[in-house]
C-alpha cells in the first residue's frame, strides 16, 4: 500500500498534461490574436498582385 502512495509516474503524466494544455492554450491565443493581421496582409499582397 504505502509502495503504491510513494509511485510518482501519475503525478509526472498529470504535470505533462498539464503543461501540454497550457502551451495549447497559448497556441490558441496566438492564432486567435493574429489570424485576423495574417489575413488582412494576404488581402493586402492578393489586392497588389
């Protein structure tokens, strides 16, 4: 039993998953905050073309 509550493998997973979903959560962000800029400059560069 106190074998089984000293095994720190699950605490690992639920750090990496953790922060997986954090750099998710930043990647999200990003897109969401400069996906409308990317797309006026491609409008922009397909108008001039």
């Amino acid at each position: 039993m106190l074998e089984m509550l000293r095994n720190e493998d699950g605490a690992t997973m639920v750090e990496y998953g953790i922060m997986v979903a954090l750099i998710a959560a930043v990647c999200i962000t990003l897109i969401a905050t400069l996906g409308g800029q990317v797309s006026s400059a491609f409008t922009s560069v397909n108008s001039a073309i």
